[in-house]
C-alpha cells in the first residue's frame, strides 16, 4: 500500500468526520432549519472556475430573484480566481461580494446557507463532503467521484446530514430527456437491447489554458489543499489549471463528457449502474504532454442486478481528434430506433414482416418526434437547450432547499454515474474487465 494511498484515504476520513481545518462543522446546527418563503438564501461560490463563470453563475442569476437567493461569498484558494470571482459577480448584481481564501473561512460566514461547487473533477466529493458536514445544502458539479472511496463518502455524508444536494448532471431537467424517459419506460418502444453514444470533437486546445499556466504562481495558491489528500506531486500549474488532462486529477474524456450520457441512460431506463464495463483508449493524435486519452472506447453491460438474462449493452466512443458524427444517443429495440438528441421514434432497423416468419410479431412502432411542438432551441443538443435545462436544473435545486425534498439529481444519482464512471476508469487502466460487487459496493477487476 502506497503512502499516497495511506494519505488520501486520511485526508478522506478527516474530511467525512467534519475535522478539516477544525471550523466547519462548528456552526452546521444553526443551518438545518427548514428555510420560509420570506427568507432570503446567502450563496457561497466554491471555485470561481470556467463552469461557474460560463454556465452555472449565469444560470443562478437568471433565477436569483425570484428564488429570493443572492451570492454572498466567494471561495477559492488561488487569489487571482477569487478576486476575479468577487469582482464579476459585484459587477453583475451591484453587491459586495465577501471573499473566502478557503472553504475554512467561508463555512464560519454565518450568511452563506447553501453552496455551488465547481471546482477540479478529483475534489467534487470532498468539497461535497466539508459543506454537508458544515450544515449547507449544495449544488455538485459532474462527476461527483472518480474514485469509489470518495463516492462512498460524499453519499454517507448526505444520508447523515440530510442536506439537499443536487448533482450537475442537468440533462435530467432538460424537456426532451423527461419525454425520453416517459416514451422508453411506457413500455411502446419494447425491451432496449443496443445503445450507442458518441461525443467527438476536434480541437487539440479544448482543454489547454497557457495563459493562465503562464501566470500562476505557487505562492499565490494552495497546492496542498489542491491535490486534497490525491497525490504527493510537487507543484505543477499544468495539473492545477489543466487538470482534465492529467489522471489522477481527472479521466478527461469519461469525467466530462461520458457521465453526461450514462446519467442521462440511468435516469430514462431507471437502472442504477452498469454490471460490467471493458474499455480502451489512448492518446492517438494529441501528444502533447497528455496523460489521459485523447479517444475512448468503452462497452458497458447493463440490465437488473439480479436477472442476468435481461439487459442490453452500449457503446460509448469518443475522439478528439475528428468531430464527424458530433455527439448522440441512439436506442435500439427489436422494433426500431430512438434518436435522443432529435426525440425522433422511427421504425429503421425494426422487424419486419419477411422476417419474422410468424413467430414474431413485425414493428406497429409509431413513427413520431416526441415533443414535435417544441421549438428547436428547447432541444438539449443545442446550446440554448443546454442553458436552459442548467436554469431549470438550478430552479429545482433551490425550490428542494426550501421545500427539503430531494431533487432530481440527488446524491444517489450521483452516486451511481460514480460507479460507472469508476468502472470505465479501472477497466482503462487495467486493460481488464471491470464488475461491481453490489454487496461490497467495489470495483472488481476480472
């Protein structure tokens, strides 16, 4: 066993029980309340990163007022970010916006009752983890873990605490994914027995920020609190602003586009987590220092734990080095096709007449785009779509940390995308086949 291994799984336990910097757990019984209508909500930013600045920020302010919510704080451990952070949402809502050099000092600033964290892929769940424990309710960029120790945590963590946490899987609150969902489990397209997704782009930058490597400077930061207990590299502003690239810090491909997919499957077919996933990848066009792939290849077998003669599988891809095909996700059944992207319902590929001989009965599939009267810009695979299901994800976060009901990309649909994502990750790695053992909840390599 590693000392690396040894620290991270201290830095997790230290975490899990509240006693990270000694104040955040100080106060968390004052949070628990049930919020009125009338009270107003003090938001505290958890990394003032490009997700909060492109997406998530913009979203929240589109609602903060009729929400009765406001950002009181911003915390984060680099200076330049949490100035920027302060001085952009003090420009956007004319306030003064307190600022935290860690989670630390925001949790003992009695205005902030609930947090967005978006912050580097490996600190998702512990930085989940503090603001639970801490008596705050959370918004929990994707993915929640990328490894099961954290997932384990952050999911005991929300069971103890009762906090209302929602995960930034925000397909879930997009038209077209909830017509998906009510059309596949009606029952009308048949057993699912394929699906294939695809998430291709080309752009060798996608996740290179030079500018920002150029001016960090360790002294201006906290690296310690960066690796959070992951690893015991020395100082390397690549790993810290470039993260995606760099395993142990994220799986690139898997952590930022393939959950979206998987947790959108999970919640249209109402299965957990895959049984087993194989998969490939490595870096084919962009060597350019890298670690993680640059194409991924993974093949999971999903269906009910306990019924191995049903289930069906699906093939994950994605390249980017060659964006032909873009992203989708097609259903298959023995009756035709569903295209989730477009909600069309076709017969293409369904059984016919010549084949199926009289035993089978031939496709009656109604051929139709669900939600046809929706206009375009409703549909999840434009941009306008895309904010749109992150406002209305948003909405439904802050409506259930009034009403204390659990939204609808709670810490246990976090949870299980954890698990298939882990599953991808270690069969990545491995080269070997990866099973879930339900009953220890772990990763198993065959």
């Amino acid at each position: 066993m590693s000392k690396t291994n040894d620290s991270r799984r201290d830095f997790i336990r230290r975490t899990a029980a509240g006693s990270i910097g000694g104040a955040i757990a100080l106060n968390a019984a004052s949070y628990s309340r049930i919020l009125g209508a009338n009270d107003r909500i003090g938001i505290g930013v958890v990394g003032f990163s490009e997700r909060a600045l492109d997406a998530l920020l913009p979203a929240f302010l589109q609602i903060a007022a009729a929400q009765n919510c406001e950002i009181v704080a911003v915390s984060d451990i680099w200076k330049l970010h949490r100035e920027e952070g302060a001085a952009w949402i003090g420009k956007q809502t004319n306030k003064t916006i307190a600022q935290a050099r860690n989670n630390d000092e925001l949790y003992q600033m009695k205005d902030v009752q609930a947090v967005i964290v978006s912050t580097a892929d490996h600190q998702h769940a512990l930085h989940g983890v503090e603001a639970v424990k801490a008596g705050r309710d959370a918004y929990i960029e994707k993915p929640l873990a990328n490894q099961m120790a954290d997932a384990h945590a952050i999911l005991k963590a929300v069971k103890e605490t009762k906090r209302v946490v929602q995960i930034g899987t925000q397909r879930r609150s997009s038209k077209n994914t909830q017509l998906a969902r009510d059309f596949v489990q009606s029952g009308e397209f048949g057993q699912i027995n394929m699906v294939e997704m695809t998430s291709n782009a080309n752009q060798p930058m996608r996740w290179r920020r030079p500018k920002l490597v150029e001016v960090l400077r360790q002294e201006e930061t906290d690296w310690k609190r960066f690796l959070m207990g992951r690893t015991k590299d020395a100082f390397d502003p690549h790993k810290y602003i470039e993260f995606r690239l760099y395993w142990p810090y994220s799986s690139g491909i898997p952590c930022q586009w393939m959950v979206h997919q998987i947790d959108a499957l999970h919640f249209i077919t109402g299965l957990p987590y895959p049984r087993s996933v194989v998969a490939q990848g490595g870096i084919y066009q962009w060597r350019d220092g890298r670690i993680n792939p640059d194409t991924v290849t993974a093949v999971f077998d999903y269906g009910p734990l306990n019924d191995s003669s049903k289930g069906f599988q699906v093939i994950y891809s994605s390249r980017m080095g060659n964006s032909a095909h873009g992203n989708s996700d097609t259903y298959f059944s023995k009756d035709g096709t569903f295209d989730l992207s477009s909600g069309k319902v076709s017969r293409e590929g369904g059984l016919t007449e010549r084949y199926a001989k009289g035993q089978w009965k031939p496709s009656t599939l109604t051929e139709r785009t669900l939600g046809e009267e929706r206009k375009s810009r409703e549909m999840a695979d434009t941009r306008t779509g895309a904010e749109n299901a992150v406002v209305a994800h948003m909405r439904n976060w802050l409506e259930c940390v009034r009403s204390r009901q659990s939204p609808i990309a709670d810490v246990q649909a976090g949870y299980n995308h954890s698990v298939a994502l882990c599953l991808t990750i270690s069969a990545l790695h491995s080269g070997k086949r990866a099973t879930f053992d339900d009953g220890k909840q772990q990763v198993v390599l065959t």
